[in-house]
C-alpha cells in the first residue's frame, strides 16, 4: 500500500512538473508575440531609412546585439508552395483539369480553385505586412499586381534611397489613381492615365534591378536541373561530382538524390531525366514531332482510333514517364518485350476519344508527316459521337479506314492495297468526301 502510494506521489509530481513547464512555454510565446508587436509598432513609428540603421538604432534603445535586433525586426513568410509547386501554377493545372468535369463536380472543384486562390491572396497580403517601410501603402502597391518572387525582391530592397524612389513612384501612382476618380473621360483622364503607366514603369523597373541572393541548396537545385536537362541519364554521385568544391562540401549524393525528387525529376534505375523547360514551353509542337517521327496515329479494323508515342530502353522509359507528366493525360505502357527479344519497349497510348481529340487538335497546327492522319481520326470521332443515325455514316467510316491505311502506307511500294479494297488513283474522292462540316 505504502509503494502505491509513493508512486502516486511521483505521478503527482511529474503532473505538476509537466503543467508548469507548459505554462512556462505559454508565457515565453506570450512574450514573443509581445516583443513581435511591439517591434512592429517601433518599426512604423521610425521613418524611411535603411534597415541597418534601424538594426543598429534598435540594438542601441533595446540594449541588445545586432543578431538579436535583426531577428525580433524582421520576419517574411516562408514560400507558398505544394509539393514544391508555387500555387499560381497550381491552380493553372486545376483549371486545366476542371476543363473534363461536368455538373455538380465541376462546381465543386470551382470552389476549391477558389479557397487555394484566397488563401493565396492572404499570404501575399502578409508578405506585404511583413515589408515594415512600404506596407503603409499597400493599396497602390496591390494596383503593381506582383507575384511571391517580386514581392520577396521588394522585401531584399535595403538602400535608403532606393525606398525612397520606390515609395515616391507608388505615392505618385496613387494621387494620380484618386484624381482620375472625379473626372470624366477627357485629355485630362488620358494624360492622368499616362502617368499612372508610367509610374507603374519606374516602380517596376526599379525592383527588376534588385538580385535575388540564392542560398547554397538554391545553387544545388539549379545545378541538379542544368545537370539532368544537358546530360540526360546522369546520376546523383555524377552531379555531385560535377558541383563546384563550395557546393560539394555542402551537399552528397543522398542530399542531391532528395532535391532531384523535390524538383520532380523522373529516376530510372538511379539515371536522372527531365525534359528541358524550354521544350516544355511549347509542349504540343514537341509531341507532334515526336509522334511524326516515332509515334502512330492509326485505327483498328473496329474503326476504334488510337494514336501512340513509342521508345525503347531506360532513356526511352524515362521520356515516356516524362511526357505523361507533361501532357497530362494517356496510358503508360512500360517495360513490355519486344518481338525482336532487344530492348524493353515503352510506350504511352491513347484511347478515349475524349483524350484523342484534346492531343490532335493541340498538336495539329505542329505536324509535318501525320496531319493528313491526324484529320482522319478527328473526323472519325467527331462523326461516331454526333452523326451515328445518319445513312452515309457506315459507308464513310469505311472510307475513312481506307483513307488511313493509304496514309499510313502510301510510302510503301509493295503494298497490298487490292487486299484493303483501296483504289488509290481515286483517293481525292475519299478526302473530298469529309464530314467534318457536316
């Protein structure tokens, strides 16, 4: 009884123990927020200068070193990002995806566009607040429409002067904003207009001269990039081989291996591979002319269309993995034998009609070999979606697998086109024959 009781005492303790601790945690957070408003307070009381001066200034009243002055007065949001993503990209994507819903789903997913778009105007709204010396101008500086990256290069704006000139523009900006209010359109509206152009010019002008210090892991993400998208197949120890000495002692090839999947780069069997941005700025004129070299667009003797991006071995599974990310849609197939037993075939296929009308339509004006077979499918499936009760619809669909056989193989001397019923000297006839405007 007495042991039972001795550790009932100890449980009591550790309670009280663990309650002060917990209180003495609460108060200290207190403090912090406290000490966190009132330098924000001193902040807006002090006028433009310098945040050196202002560090040295509050050191001095607060009787503290330069390191703790600089960490109670200045804070800024950390990045917005999702799965190493920034939000406006995001959200491009997710209205890119909402484009295949209907209905009450569509709907829904409007709203979720819209909570990550407000949210996102919240954490711009505190990276403004968090930039002491232009945050008492917030509402012109809204009207500069700046996104995270420009703000973050207002915010590592340290010169006296250049605030000055900054705050000066936006100042100029705003007056010219109010006085436009009360009047009509005129030569007068015009010409306050013009100012307003041109003070949004100087302002942003201003900031572009301003550089973004990158940290050592920015330098690495960079060169991990720069490595995968000019010597595709490289691996995590060969980048870190190639890493200047500063940047090497900083990083291993487990850092660099994490960093590769941060930065959404494709890894097959340890060989890194990633489509170079510039490509990807014009994604559909790559795709045509990879489907014009190595890829099919064809149908099966169901009249059923399809069209398929082809490549083989490691480098090849790794393209197809990376197209798919980029396209966004279609069916991967990787790894699969080939007749000849060499190397592994990968291949990403696309069967919805849905899906195949999105590609070729997309791709159409970029094609130089298969545009005729391109237009085939289209037709295809614009007619098997609204024309199926007509009386010519049978008949055309013959026409049209007939059309793609002699697009397919009309480069072949010996083929059989007695075989396919095709009379090739009359081909124009099928192609005239179209019901694309029907």
């Amino acid at each position: 009884m007495s042991e039972l009781t001795e550790q009932m005492r100890e449980t009591a303790d550790k309670l009280d123990a663990a309650d002060e601790e917990a209180k003495e945690a609460e108060r200290e957070l207190q403090i912090a927020i406290e000490e966190t408003k009132n330098a924000s307070d001193w902040l807006a009381s002090q006028p433009l200068m310098g945040d050196d001066d202002l560090i040295k200034l509050f050191a001095s009243e607060r009787e503290i070193n330069l390191s703790q002055a600089k960490n109670t007065l200045f804070t800024y949001p950390r990045r917005y990002l999702i799965k190493g993503k920034d939000v406006p990209s995001i959200v491009k994507e997710m209205r890119t995806y909402r484009r295949t819903l209907k209905g009450s789903q569509k709907v829904q997913f409007t709203k979720s566009i819209d909570n990550l778009i407000d949210a996102y105007t919240d954490h711009l709204g505190k990276c403004i607040d968090s930039i002491h010396w232009i945050k008492k101008y917030k509402v012109p500086l809204q009207s500069m429409v700046l996104n995270e990256e420009q703000l973050y290069k207002l915010y590592l704006v340290k010169e006296e002067e250049k605030r000055r000139k900054m705050v000066d523009s936006l100042c100029k900006y705003w007056e010219a904003s109010l006085e436009r209010k009360e009047i009509p359109f005129n030569k007068e509206y015009a010409s306050l207009t013009k100012q307003m152009t041109n003070e949004k010019k100087a302002f942003k002008l201003l900031l572009k001269e301003t550089p973004i210090s990158t940290s050592p892991k920015d330098e690495i993400r960079k060169a991990i990039l720069d490595s995968v998208c000019y010597n595709p197949g490289i691996s995590a120890r060969q980048i870190h081989d190639q890493l200047p000495k500063k940047l090497q002692n900083r990083s291993s090839s487990r850092i660099i291996a994490k960093l590769a999947k941060d930065e959404n780069i494709t890894s097959v069997d340890g060989a890194y591979y990633k489509i170079n941005d510039e490509i990807k700025k014009n994604i559909w004129a790559y795709t045509a002319a990879f489907i014009d070299s190595d890829g099919y667009i064809t149908m099966d003797k169901n009249h059923n269309p399809r069209v398929g991006l082809v490549a083989t071995g490691n480098r090849g599974k790794a393209f197809m993995l990376e197209m798919h990310k980029s396209i966004g849609m279609g069916r991967l197939h990787l790894d699969q034998k080939s007749p000849q037993d060499t190397r592994l075939i990968n291949r990403l296929n696309f069967y919805s009609g849905t899906e195949i009308t999105d590609l070729l339509t997309k791709c159409l004006p970029h094609f130089k070999l298969k545009k005729n077979n391109a237009k085939v499918l289209l037709e295809l499936i614009k007619i098997k979606k609204e024309n199926k009760k007509e009386d010519w619809y049978k008949e055309r669909k013959g026409e049209l697998f007939k059309l793609m056989k002699y697009y397919n193989h009309s480069d072949n001397s010996k083929f059989d086109w007695k075989a396919w019923d095709i009379d090739i000297d009359n081909i124009s006839k099928l192609e005239q024959n179209s019901k694309m405007e029907f």
